[in-house]
C-alpha cells in the first residue's frame, strides 16, 4: 500500500471516528436525531428558485441532505440536496440562537437536515433561504466520496447506487426519467383500450423466447420451477379468453453474460392486440417511440453517443433478405437450398453449426453484414420460421414469417409477431425446438402442453409485440450502458 493511500485511509478513519463522537454527544445531551419521527416539509427545492417571485419573503419548510457548508463567524452558508435539486440556506446566530447556531456548526456534510425559514436573494442574486430553525433529521456516519477522490469507479457506483445517487444528481434524473417514461408508456396504452395484467414470474415452462432460464425448486410442492424469461405465452392465454388486449410490464430473466447491452433481468413490455397483425404492431410501436419521446424529452430528434436520431420521420422498413442485399450485396432468394446456404457461410468465413438450416444462415448474415448500420429506427421484417417459432408463416412464402424487429442505434428494441394461432403448426414448432433441445441448444423452446391446449380453444389473428424497457430508457436518456439505468444492475459477487 502507498503512503498516500495509507495516509488516505488514517484520514477517513479519524472523519469516521469524529461523526460518531458527535452523534454520541447529541445522544447525551437528549437530542438523538434518530428519534425524530416525522419532519414536515411544504415545499422543494426547485419549487422556489424556480419560482422566486412567488416565494420571496415567504417562510418555507425543506429537508434535505448537507452537501456544502461554509462557516464565517456569526453567520454560515450550506447547500441542502433535495429531490428536486440544491438551495442555499442561511444561518445566522441571531435569528436561530446561539445554541442551535453552535450546533449547526458541527453539522457535517453528508447530514440530513430541516430547515424552516424566509425565502430571499443574496446580493450575488441566488435564491436563499434564511433559516428560522434548523433541525437535525439523521446523521450521516459515512463520508462522501468526493471528500477523497469523488465517486467515479463504475463498479463502485454500481455497487453503491445509494451514494452515487446523492453525489451525481445527473443519475438521479436518469432514473426520474426512466419512471417518467414508463408512465407514459402506461398511458399510451390505456389511452388505446390495453388492460395491463400481471402473468406469473415463477412459470413450470420456461417458453416465448429464445434463451436459457434460471432454474429454482419449491419445496412444498418437491417442483423445479423456472423464472419466466418472456411474458408471452401467458398473455397469449389471455387473449384466447376474450380480453382482446392486454399488456404487462415486468420483469424477465435471462441466465446470459453481462454485457452494455444485457443484464440478466431486465424489463420487458409485452402486449398483445387481437384482429390486427404485424403491420398494426409497426403502426403502433412507431407512433409510441414518438409520442413517448415526445412526452418526456419534448422532442422526436434525439441525441445518442454523438448521433442524431430521428424518430419525426416514418420508420424504414425492410425485409431481413433484402436487408442483406442492400448491405451485403448477397440476394438469399437465389439461395434456394440448406447446402447452398451453408456453402456460401463458409465463403464469407461466418461461423455456424451443423444443425442450422437456411433460415439460421440467413439470420446469420443479417447479424454479420447488416446490425451495424441500423443507426435509424429500421423494421426488419419477415424473419425465417427456423428462428421465429411463435410467429405465423408468411401465407404466400411460408419459409418466412410475419415478423419484425426495431432496430436504433444498432441495437434491437422491439420484436413483435402476427401470432401463431394454429395449433397443430404450433405443435410442430414445437417439436422442431424440442429436436434443437435435444441435440444441446439449451435456449431452443420446450413444448407447452397447456398453452397449445389454450390454442385449441380458438385464438383470434392476434398482433404481438415486446418491448425492451430499458434499452428504451438508455434512448431517451443517452446512457450507453443498460446498468446506467438500472438501479441496482447484476453484479459479481465480491470476494
């Protein structure tokens, strides 16, 4: 270890030894903070400095967090951190008395405090409030990072999500927005007669995706059971029973790497709209991308990483082979057969399995030649039936499907179907995954012998479509990593 650094870690011990004399002190003299119940607050930090006119010479009731602190005599200066942002307070030893004045002056950063008193401007021209009474609310026993070296490790702010919330206020209003956002998905969809549901997290199949799912017993019931990795095929039940249109917002898990793009759990909106197809999907996520931007950010031209992104204009739409045609040159009608398929991979050095048919091929190319230039939103349509088991077949080219993905920023956003409603093709897609299964894709789907039973029953032509939350969130707000908007994101474990 350094010598700075041991000095470093001799300097915060004695910080952390002195907060908890203080508190001692407090807890002698009868005024332990941690006895206080209740504080009450009438208003928030950017309600009077963004309405100072209103406010001035009123007496206002804040509580918030100690973030700086300036000591000059009789009188003192600090900055208290709400939700809503920071204001200034001014204590003066006459106006709140000698003995509160003392102890304001041992008040640390980091401390959590009531302020109630007068609102009105210093002669530089910031909002002020000049206290009538402070109260102490909680003391902070810990030090804040920036008092050494500021909170700038992702790892630790991940880690931390606590801290990095109270020191980096752009976070905090990250993850405003993100609840802002999914509010007004919600409304968007009530707006449009969706009923939301709420469908099981714990599922005894593990179906409506493509991935490998956690795995978990129940011991009262001697079951392994599984965490849902899709909201799909529940939904699917409710729409044969006549709810017509229904969506969730929840969360999905997935037992994958960790990535900028992926965490294991994740949130996922999924909805499901009878008599209408994929075309009425793409309609529909268009005009929501739009007017959830708009709603939020105000605006429909975004800015992701350096790139502008526009959302105003209709959203191009493509065919996955003529996707490949447009960006590779390479025109998949031609190829007719699994050989040729396999033989033209292998020309252009893109890595497959024996198990992969023509339409896996396909897919592979789109991934190799064509993601990285879906900087726009982009649907790509009509994906082969070899990778989209739940989605009907294209009635007139039956090797494809009425499918779709969104693509911004390079990344996928949306995928969205005309769902499969016969249940005999439904079986057989089925079988076809369960053969996948068996020869080692652990991702490939199980049958599900209580949703083909549901399908039996009759369900109407359906549209489809999933949404990922987050990814949307990372849009709208400009975070580059998923755990930049995830509270508390998948983390190894430390030793």
């Amino acid at each position: 270890m350094s010598d700075e650094r041991m000095q470093n870690e001799q300097d915060l011990n004695e910080l952390l030894r002195v907060k908890r004399a203080k508190l001692a002190e407090l807890q002698e003299k009868g005024k332990d903070p941690f006895k206080i119940m209740k504080y009450d607050v009438t208003h928030h930090s950017s309600d009077i400095t963004g309405d100072y006119e209103a406010f001035e010479g009123k007496t206002v009731s804040v509580a918030g967090r100690i973030m700086t602190k300036r000591i000059m005599g009789k009188a003192s200066f600090c900055h208290v951190r709400d939700l809503k942002g920071d204001i200034q307070i001014y204590v003066k030893n006459d106006e709140v008395g000698e003995e509160a004045y003392t102890e304001f002056k041992k008040y640390d950063i980091g401390d959590i405090i009531g302020v109630v008193g007068e609102v009105f401007k210093t002669r530089t021209g910031e909002v002020t409030i000049k206290a009538h009474n402070i109260t102490l609310l909680s003391k902070s026993l810990q030090v804040l990072p920036e008092k050494f070296h500021g909170l700038k490790d992702t790892d630790t702010r991940y880690r931390q999500r606590y801290v990095d919330l109270i020191v980096n206020p752009e976070v905090r209003d990250t993850f405003i927005k993100r609840s802002h956002i999914i509010r007004e998905i919600r409304n968007y969809l009530d707006s449009k007669g969706f009923i939301e549901v709420e469908t099981p997290v714990l599922v005894p199949n593990a179906g409506g995706a493509a991935a490998r799912p956690f795995i978990t017993h129940h011991n009262a019931l001697d079951q392994d059971l599984f965490l849902r990795i899709s909201l799909e095929l529940y939904l699917k039940r409710l729409i044969v029973g006549g709810l017509e249109r229904v969506y969730e917002i929840g969360r999905v898990f997935r037992n994958e790497g960790l990535s900028v793009k992926h965490n294991p759990e994740f949130t996922l909106l999924e909805l499901y709209q009878a008599y209408t197809d994929y075309y009425g999907m793409m309609d529909l996520v268009e005009d929501l991308f739009r007017t959830v931007a708009l709603k939020v950010v105000g605006t429909t031209v975004l800015t992701y990483e350096g790139e502008t992104i526009d959302l105003s204009k209709p959203f191009e739409r493509l065919t996955m082979v003529d996707a490949i045609k447009k960006y590779a040159g390479i025109d998949f009608n031609e190829i007719k057969d699994e050989a040729s398929a396999k033989a033209l991979a292998k020309k252009h050095n893109i890595e497959f399995e024996e198990r992969h048919k023509r339409g896996d091929i396909i897919n592979l190319f789109f991934e190799e030649y064509v993601e990285e230039h879906l900087v726009q939103p982009t649907f790509i349509m009509d994906h082969p039936v070899e990778i989209s088991p739940l989605a009907s077949r294209k009635p007139d080219n039956p090797d494809f499907t009425e499918r779709f993905e969104l693509f911004i920023t390079r990344r996928e956003f949306a995928n969205a179907f005309s769902e499969l409603n016969d249940p005999i093709d439904q079986r057989t897609r089925f079988e076809a995954q369960e053969a996948l299964r068996a020869a080692g894709d652990e991702e490939a789907n199980e049958t599900d012998e209580d949703f083909l039973n549901a399908l039996e029953y009759g369900m109407p032509p359906t549209g489809g479509i999933g949404i990922g939350i987050d990814r949307f969130v990372m849009l709208l707000t400009d975070s580059s990593a998923i755990r930049d908007v995830l509270l508390f994101p998948t983390l190894k474990k430390l030793d």
